[in-house]
C-alpha cells in the first residue's frame, strides 16, 4: 500500500511538472509559429480572393452578354416585323437564340443591320466599365440614348411618335424589366463575394474546434489504461522528465536573459531617437497635406467637363453636339458622385484622377456625335438621294404629263424637309429616304390610276364612242366604265355601270340601240321581263382607239333577269 501511495504522489509530481515543461516550452515558441501559419493563411486568402474576383467578373460579362441578346432580340424583330415586313411577317428572318454578335449573319437589310452593331457599340462600352460602381446607372442609359428614342422607336410614316404605341409601349416595359433583374443579378453576386470571407473563417474554426475534441478524447483513454498496468516503468519516466526540464529550465533562462538585454537596448535606441527628433523637429518633420475642399473638387471637375465640351464644340456640328445635353451632364454627374467618396490633397492628384473617367466620357459622346447627321447635311443627302428623273423612266408621260411628276415630287420632297428634325442619324435617314420614296410611287400610282379611267355616255348604234365625251367623274348621263391600258393607251377594257340605275333600265327598255350595239345577249339569256342587268364573267369588254373614236373589239357578254 505504502508503495503505491509513494507511485500516485510520484506520478502526480510527473504530471506538473511536464506540464511545466510544456509550458515552458509553449513560451519559448509561441512568438515564431502563428506568424508563419499567419503568412500561409493570408496568402492562401489573396489567392482565393483574386480567383473568386476574376470568377464574379465573368459572370457579370455573362449576365450583361445575355441582357443585350434578349433586348436586341426584342428590338430587331419589332422592326423587322412592324417595319420591313409589315405585310408578311412570317417571311422576316428569326435572329432568336443566336447571339448578338451573329444577327447580321441573319439580317439582309443594311439599315437593320446598323441597328444591331450599335447595339453591340452599347453593350461593348459597358463591358469596358464593369468593375466600376456606376454599372448600374450606366444600364438605364439605353432607354434615353439617341440610338433607342430617334432609331428603334422614331416615328411612323405620318410623322407620329412610335413610343405611345402598345407594341413599343409593351418593349420599353420588358426592357426595364430586364435592366432591373440584371441589376438584382449583380447586386446578389455581389453580396454573395463578400460573404464568402466570413464563411471560410467560420468553417475553418468548426473543424478546428471538432479536430481538437476528437484527439483529446482518443488520447485520454490509453493514457489512463497504461498508467494502471505500467508502474515501473513511468517511474523511469518520471526520472527523466526531472532531468529533461531542468536542462530546458536552464536553456529558457539564457534565452530569457538574452531577450531582455536586446529590448533594453531597442528602449535605449528609441530614447535616443526621439531625443534627436526633438531637437531637429523643424527639418525632420512635415505636416500631412489638407484636403482639398468639395468646392474646389466640384468646381475642377465641372472646369474639365466644361473645356471637354468646348473642344467637341469646335470638332463637330453644334447641333450635333447639342443633342448631346442629357448624356454630357448623366456623365458629369456620374463623375462629381464617385469624387465625393475620395479624397485628394491636391490638384495634380484631383487631374490624374478626372483624366481617366473624362476620357471615357468623351469616346462615349463622340462615338454618338460622330453618328448624327445636322439638317442642312440631310437635306443634301434628300435633294442628291431623289430626283423627279429617277421616276419618270417609269411613268408614261402620255397619260401623266412630265410637268406634274415633278411638281408630285417637288411637292412631296417639300413636305419631307419641312418635317425633319434638327439632327438625325444616318440609319434614321436612309429609313426616312426610303419611306420618301415609297410615298412619291404610291403618289404617282394613283395618279396614274385617275388618268387610265373615264366615263361614257352609250354608244352610237354602230357601237362607236367619241373620245371628246369621256370624263374622269361620272355624270347623270354616264352608262360605261373605260380602263385604258397603261402599256398602250389606245386600248381599253369596259364595263357597264350597274350602279346607274336610270340608264340601265333605260338600256333595258331600248337594248336594241343601247345594249345590243356593244354586248353579247343571248337568247338563252334573255327575259323580256325582265329589270336588271348583269355582266357574265370579270373580263368586260374591249375596245380600241381609231380615228378618235373609241370601237368595240370584243363586246361585253351581258344577261337580263
């Protein structure tokens, strides 16, 4: 009993003082080993921060990619559907699911085509801005830009506004509707990349805390197993560890003894500098420069916008630069929000810092400057584009005379000038030239249409018309309907007017002088009773010009009933 009272309190006396020796030995190394795991640490986070940061780039990239496919989508087929194949919309090319950059693989119309390649200028100038703040009031830019208002939506043939439209009303609301969720998108990836250092940090501590626990519980019963079988032996043990942490109390010692006469002499070294500093305070030290004021800041950058706007002033059309207003001063504002969260000790530091948004800001406008066209040029571009000779190689002078296609076309150009805005650009133009053209045919087709038909009372008895009775309005007296030929106009097709009915039943009651002289009446198709005239079949009569007289070359088959 004795002896294992005396082998308890030994190993008691064991236990403390290797715990001592662990201490010791804790306090001797504590100070260079976090610092190492410390680096290892930091740098491992540098290295996932830079891969999760190149990652959130490009799937911003993706988001903004797949905004612009959607909306340029939207866009170009209203256009080719409301637009260019407004009378058969089944026939316009389907640019869906195919990529922006791969519509005008798709497209035949170069006017269209110009649309998507602005599109992919928008979207490719946003691109270059993705890491800043202002992405996303940058977004919202498309809706008010030239580019949407003057071209996607623009105004109809008549000269209305397209915007109150339900099928452009119905696009500006889809597309806002894209640009909030494309804002929420980004917004959440955000919130999601700055998360992920705390859940790192938090994951890293769980398995620590559960690492910890199962070692102390693996550990602690063999432990206690072999103090109960081996006696003799952790009394050896016991020996050595005595030895052991003597030599290793007399080496922390040393070590102890040396760290403090090195801070002794950091503390002496330190109270000699600051003395030196003291007495030499005036040439060693200099205060920190002041902030510049947010007056001087907002006066500097509106200063820099102001002489921006001037050189494009002088570059290019004032009125070109003038439509430019609600852009020039988005971006100006744009700039004065961002400086207000910096701070700058000078000026030099305050132009280093202008210099990189106020070149993008001037690339932006100039690429929509460069686009626009000032009125005196359209006009230019209207009067060499249209000409009253390029219509009249396709109209028979003989029926519309030479004199009123040009004032048709003067007329019509007139109205188009009068019309025109004080800017453009050149895809709206064209559109606005071709439109032109269109209206001047469709013009001369009708006019063309009024000078091929005219009005006749009946014919002679020999079935001959004179050609001084004939009259483009109907009169009481009128009875039959000439449509001359346009390839030759001393040919004609005629009906009978049924409409008339005075002198239908007059033909009716005289069918021998009036009705039998120029059309085909079978017996079979005869009824001496009866009151109405019809025609047999839609090609009528035909009738040919000879000596001023209009006479019946194949006459009109007819029925009574």
């Amino acid at each position: 009993m004795r002896y294992q009272y005396k082998l308890f309190l030994l190993f008691i006396t064991f236990f403390m003082l290797l715990g001592c020796g662990d201490g010791l030995e804790s306090e001797g190394t504590k100070e260079s080993a976090p610092d190492s795991n410390k680096e290892e640490k930091e740098l491992s986070e540098e290295e996932k921060f830079k891969r999760d940061s190149i990652r959130l780039v490009e799937r911003k990239k993706e988001l903004i990619i797949k905004f612009y496919d959607s909306i340029g989508y939207k866009m170009i087929d209203l256009i080719l559907k409301n637009r260019v194949y407004e009378t058969n919309p089944d026939q316009r090319p389907n640019v869906k699911d195919i990529g922006l950059n791969n519509f005008n693989s798709k497209l035949k119309e170069e006017a269209v085509k110009s649309y998507a390649k602005s599109l992919i200028k928008h979207r490719d100038i946003l691109l270059s801005n993705l890491i800043e703040d202002t992405i996303y009031k940058r977004l919202d830019t498309i809706l008010i830009s030239r580019f949407y208002v003057d071209t996607i939506v623009g105004e109809d043939k008549d000269g209305k506004d397209r915007g109150s439209i339900d099928l452009y009303v119905k696009l500006h609301d889809e597309i806002q509707a894209s640009i909030d969720t494309l804002k929420n998108n980004i917004e959440v990836l955000d919130l999601k990349d700055d998360q992920k250092p705390h859940e790192n940090q938090v994951k890293e501590g769980n398995a620590k805390t559960a690492l910890s626990q199962d070692s102390v519980e693996d550990n602690t019963i063999p432990l206690i197993e072999s103090i109960k079988s081996q006696g003799i032996l952790f009394l050896i043990l016991f020996l050595a560890s005595i030895v052991f942490n003597i030599i290793q109390y007399i080496i922390y010692r040393k070590k102890s003894k040396q760290r403090n006469g090195e801070l002794s002499q950091a503390k002496d070294k330190l109270t000699s500098n600051e003395t030196k500093q003291g007495k030499n305070s005036d040439d060693s030290f200099k205060p920190k420069p002041s902030q510049l004021s947010a007056h001087i800041v907002r006066n500097k950058i509106e200063s820099a916008y102001q002489t921006m706007r001037k050189t494009l002033l002088q570059r290019y059309h004032r009125d070109c630069v003038g439509v430019q207003e609600v852009t020039y001063n988005t971006l100006l504002s744009d700039t004065l929000t961002e400086a207000q969260s910096k701070r700058f000790t000078s000026e030099q530091e305050l132009a280093s810092y202008i210099s990189n948004p106020l070149d993008k800001h001037r690339m932006l406008l100039e690429s929509d400057i460069k686009e626009c066209i000032p009125q005196d040029l359209a006009i230019q571009q209207i009067h060499t584009s249209v000409t009253a000779e390029s219509f009249l190689s396709r109209i028979n002078t003989a029926i519309i005379p030479e004199s009123d296609v040009r004032s048709k076309v003067q007329s019509l150009k007139q109205n188009l000038i009068d019309e025109l805005p004080l800017t453009t650009t050149q895809e709206v133009l064209s559109g606005i030239i071709q439109d032109y053209k269109i209206n001047i045919e469709t013009h001369l087709t009708k006019m063309l249409q009024e000078n091929l038909v005219f009005y006749f009372p009946f014919a002679d008895v020999r079935g001959a018309l004179s050609d001084e009775k004939k009259s483009k309005t109907k009169a009481r007296d009128s009875a039959l309907q000439l449509l001359l030929s346009p390839d030759d106009i001393t040919k004609a097709a005629f009906h009978l007017l049924l409409d008339q009915e005075q002198m239908m039943q007059a033909g009716i009651m005289s069918y021998d002088s009036l009705l039998l002289p120029i059309c085909e009446l079978k017996p079979e198709n005869f009824n001496s009773s009866g009151t109405r005239i019809e025609e047999i079949g839609t090609q009528g009569g035909k009738m040919v010009l000879e000596d001023g007289k209009w006479r019946v070359k194949d006459k009109l088959p007819i029925k009574i009933i």
